[in-house]
C-alpha cells in the first residue's frame, strides 16, 4: 500500500517527549508498521533527552518501527556550551541522525507535504 501518512513530530522541550512518544507509538499502532513515513525533530533543550536510558529504549524500539529521529545539530553545540549535559555528535546512539538545523529541517518537511504535530 506505501506510505500514505507523512508526519513530523516537532520536540523542543524535554516534558514533552513522554507526550511525543506516546503519540508515536499510537499512530503506529492505529496506522500499522510502515503506512506513514515519521520523522522526529528534536531541538532546543529536547535534545538533553538523548541522554536519558529509558527514553532512549522508546525512541530505538520505534526507530525500528520506521520513526526517524532527528536532533539538531546547532541545539547540541548550544547546550555543549552551556552547564548542561554534553552530547555530541558521536556520542548519539546510531539510530539518531544529525541535521544542521532543526527548524530548516521543520520548514522543508512541511513544505514536502508532512503534517506538523507538536507534541
């Protein structure tokens, strides 16, 4: 049948990933294996979630579901140079994938026909 669903769930606040994932997880589920295309683009604070175990476990079992996940690379070299948590490029689990900017990732994504649901 193909993808017929396009989504990009936009996350830039870490409270709101259980909410995302949650959603994801729903949208799968209702939707089935491999009928929508997910895209999941994380920036600003968000991306400290990267470093959480057991909200990395949720996003590896939907990654292998087809969800993508996306975080910002501008986002992790701010927060590198703040306080917070360090997380760089290589230190990402191999199913997150590095896209320069976050919000040209958004603007493109819709403009190439995903729906925008934040989360």
């Amino acid at each position: 049948m193909g993808k017929q669903l396009k989504v990009l769930f936009h996350v830039n606040e870490v409270e709101k990933w259980d909410t995302a994932l949650g959603n994801i997880t729903n949208l799968i589920k209702d939707v089935g294996r491999g009928e929508a295309e997910i895209k999941v683009v994380a920036n600003g604070p968000s991306v400290a979630a990267f470093s959480d175990s057991s909200r990395l476990e949720v996003m590896s079992a939907l990654a292998a579901e087809g969800a993508v996940f996306l975080a910002c690379r501008n986002s992790l070299k701010k927060m590198c140079s703040g306080v917070d948590v360090c997380l760089t490029e290589e230190s990402l689990p191999p199913f997150i994938k590095v896209v320069p900017a976050g919000i040209t990732e958004i603007v493109r994504s819709q403009s190439e026909g995903f729906a925008y649901v934040k989360p």
